[in-house]
C-alpha cells in the first residue's frame, strides 16, 4: 500500500517512470500476498502494468503522450469491453436476486469493493428496501441496526440525486458520526442513484474497507454505464416478475375453476350430496378394493316415504326443502370413511366399506331414527312426520361378482321394507334372489 501510494504521489507530480516503477512493484507486491482482486482493479486502472511485470521496461514516451494513450486504451478498449461484458451479463437476468448476484460480481471484480450493496426502491417515498446475502429483503431501517450499510450516505445520494464518492467516510463530517462506523478503521464508499424517467429507482452502495480512496471520480464512467444498463434489467425483471405472478394467478384461478368444475360436475345441485355418476364411480372403486382386500362392502338404499304425497301437499319448493333437510341429516349421520349420494328422485345411497351386516345395520337404524327426528310434518304418513325406509345389503366381493350384485340386493331390501309398513330397516342376505329391475315401484310412495 505504501509503495502504491508512493507510485500515485510520483504519477500525480509528473514523474511517470519512476511512478509506473513503483506501481509495478506494488502490483507484484499485491500479487504475492494474493490479493488478486486488488491486482485485477490495478490492471483495469493501469493496462500497461501487466505488461510491464512480464518482462524489460520498455522505453517510455513522454509523460503528456503516455497519459493520452492510456486514457485513449483504458476507455476505448478495456472499460468498452468490460462494460459491454457487464451489460450482456445483466440484460440475461430475469428476476431481481439474479441481477443483484450478477452485479455484486461484476462491480466486485471491477472495482476491488470489499462490498456491493443493492437497494430497491420501495413503495413510499423515501422506503428503500436492502438485498440480503440470503436473498431476502429488509427495509433500510432495519438493515441499519443490523449494520449492514450506512443509512446516512444512502439518505445523501437520495438528497442529491448525483453519485456520492467519499474518500474515507470515518473522517468526513458528512458521515462519520453514523452508528455504522463507530467501530471501523478506514472506509471508502460510492453511492450511485440509478435513475429511470427521471425517477430514483434503486442505488448501488459499493464499499471498501481495506483502502482509502478506492473509488475516484476518473473510474466512475464505466460503472455509471453499468448502473444504465442495470436500470434497464431491473425494469425487465419488475414487468418478468409481474408476468410471471399473472400467470402463476391465472394458473391458479384456471385449476381452480377446474376443481370448482369438477366439484360440480360430482355433485348433486339440489342437495349438495354426491349426484349419480359420483356414487358408481366410487361404489366401483370400493367393489374392487374389497375384492382385492377380502374385506365387506355395504351398500344402504334409502327412499323418503311417501314423498309424491308430500309434494302434492306443500308443493315442490317445500318438497326440494324436506330433500336438502333430510340429505343434510343423512351426511351428518354416516362416517367419515362413507359416501352418501342422492340416488335418483326422493331415493339416496350410501357406501360403507368395510361394513358388515351388523355394523351396516345399525348406521341404517341411526339415520332412520335421525330423519324421524327431524319432525317434518307430513300429514299422510302414520306418524305425521317426514320417515325414510331403508334397505341394507353387505357383501365380501368375489373375483367372479359385479357391484351391481350388491346394489341389487340392497333394492330388494328396500323394497320389503316399503312394503312391510315403511319407517323401517330391512337387511338383505345374499342367498334371497335380488328383484331384477331398472325402475323402482316405490318410487314416490
């Protein structure tokens, strides 16, 4: 460091050989110690170092003339191409934490920071949001107790909308007494405002803690260009990043229109039970579960008594009342392992896997007594109030049995129970022969 200095102090006052000797050794001093981003920002700034360490010191024109053609090489052909390097390497990132890592690299490695801090703007004036190194996002108050940058050289930059070069802030009133350097030896710093429509948009806080005046105002062009073009990506990201939460909205509205189809495309719209197709898809799945398992499936058919007489008393927004009344008690009363659906009509079904005769016969018993329970008036029946009948069928399915075996003896069962006076439950056997029949004789009854 003392060498680099001692080579800037000899170039500053005209003295460009013994300057660049100097220099040359700094750099090979820096290159010993590993300091290799130190000797990368010496190259950057000083092209014709590198060539000098490689071999005899060349013969050296005029002071005058050397300036102009290392000003001339510097901009034209290093700080061109690492710019445009930069701006391919930022104009390929789509989303906010992808540009912030690629910066932090380029600038890093541009301008030997020690630090490269990325801060967004937020949505009220004055809220600015800091990227953590985890890939969160914290506000600039909360990044300041957590000492993570300098609040008072962010609020400065923000003030006067120009970029901010400190040589050393722990020794300028400007910034010294802010809480971030109580405990540091030396700091350099460059905030740079990135502007767009005339708007401040974000800002880059770059920092070295290793060296005073690391940043100068003669190297600030390129990384104002690289500020451009980071601009420009970060626009890119916001509208890829809004595209991105539309679609991933759309998405989500689209698949849930689709469950909300698909719920009602499984369910009955009356009584809010499983509808029809519903109930065979699902009695077909448990057949042949249970087949496979050896385990029972029970099926119970139940059809509310003498339901067209009803209708014909109260009228059918009465009739489709008593069928939501009496479908809700029929879902409450099952398990939660069951599928209550509306069969058809006044009719509703029941599956209960793994049930038995027994175990299928008293959760009829229960929904029998619950229905009744409800009191619904109904003035034609025995007891002048809203019944069900109920038929109960169990079986333990065979390779060489269909489902409809099942539900045919459950009809049956039905159909004695309607029979024998209603209001009642009727277990069906497999060995009494089902009633062969699409339509139900009770139906309405």
């Amino acid at each position: 460091m003392i060498l680099e200095r001692a080579a800037r102090f000899q170039l500053a006052h005209g003295m460009v050989a013994a300057g660049s000797t100097l220099l040359a050794a700094a750099r090979r001093q820096y290159l010993d110690w590993g300091a290799a981003a130190k000797v990368s920002q010496l190259d950057w700034a000083n092209p014709a170092l590198s060539l000098e360490s490689a071999g005899p010191q060349p013969v050296l024109p005029p002071a005058t003339e050397l300036a102009a053609r290392r000003s001339a090489f510097t901009t034209g052909t290093i700080d061109l191409l690492s710019v445009f390097a930069a701006s391919q390497a930022l104009s390929s990132e789509t989303s906010i934490e992808g540009l912030r890592s690629r910066v932090v690299g380029i600038l890093s490695a541009m301008t030997g920071a020690t630090d490269v801090h990325l801060l967004l703007r937020g949505e009220k004036p004055h809220d600015w949001l800091v990227s953590t190194d985890d890939g969160d996002s914290v506000s600039l108050e909360e990044a300041s107790a957590r000492r993570i940058l300098p609040p008072s050289v962010i609020w400065y930059a923000e003030r006067t909308r120009t970029p901010v070069i400190v040589a050393d802030a722990t020794h300028d009133d400007r910034f010294n007494r802010d809480p971030y350097f109580a405990d540091v030896n030396r700091c350099s710093l460059l905030a740079i405002p990135i502007m767009n429509r005339n708007e401040i948009r974000a800002m880059l806080l770059l920092e070295n803690r290793m060296i005073r005046e690391a940043f100068t105002a003669d190297r600030l062009e390129g990384i104002i260009l690289i500020a451009g073009q980071l601009a420009v990506s970060l626009d890119n990201a916001r509208v890829y990043g809004s595209l991105e939460r539309k679609v991933a909205e759309r998405t989500e509205e689209l698949a849930a229109a689709n469950r909300r189809l698909e719920q009602l495309s499984v369910t009955d719209p009356l009584t809010g039970l499983a509808n029809r197709r519903h109930l065979d898809e699902v009695l077909d799945i448990e057949w042949h579960r249970a087949q496979r398992h050896t385990t029972p499936l029970a099926l119970a058919m139940i059809d509310i008594d003498r339901f067209k007489s009803y209708n014909d008393h109260f009228g059918h927004a009465a009739g489709d009342r008593c069928l939501q009344r009496v479908a809700a008690c029929l879902a409450a009363g099952t398990r939660d392992t069951d599928l209550t659906a509306r069969y058809g009509g006044e009719e509703f079904a029941v599956v209960m896997p793994g049930a038995d005769t027994g175990d299928a016969s008293r959760i009829a018993h229960r929904l029998r007594s619950a229905v009744a329970e409800l009191t619904e008036p109904h003035p034609v029946t025995t007891n002048q109030v809203v019944t069900v009948s109920i038929g109960v069928a169990s079986i333990a399915p065979t390779p060489t049995e269909e489902a409809k075996a099942l539900v045919e003896l459950a009809d049956s069962a039905l159909y004695r129970a309607k029979s024998g006076g209603r209001n009642q439950v009727e277990v069906a056997h497999p060995t009494l022969a089902p009633r062969h029949t699409d339509a139900s004789p009770w139906s309405g009854v």
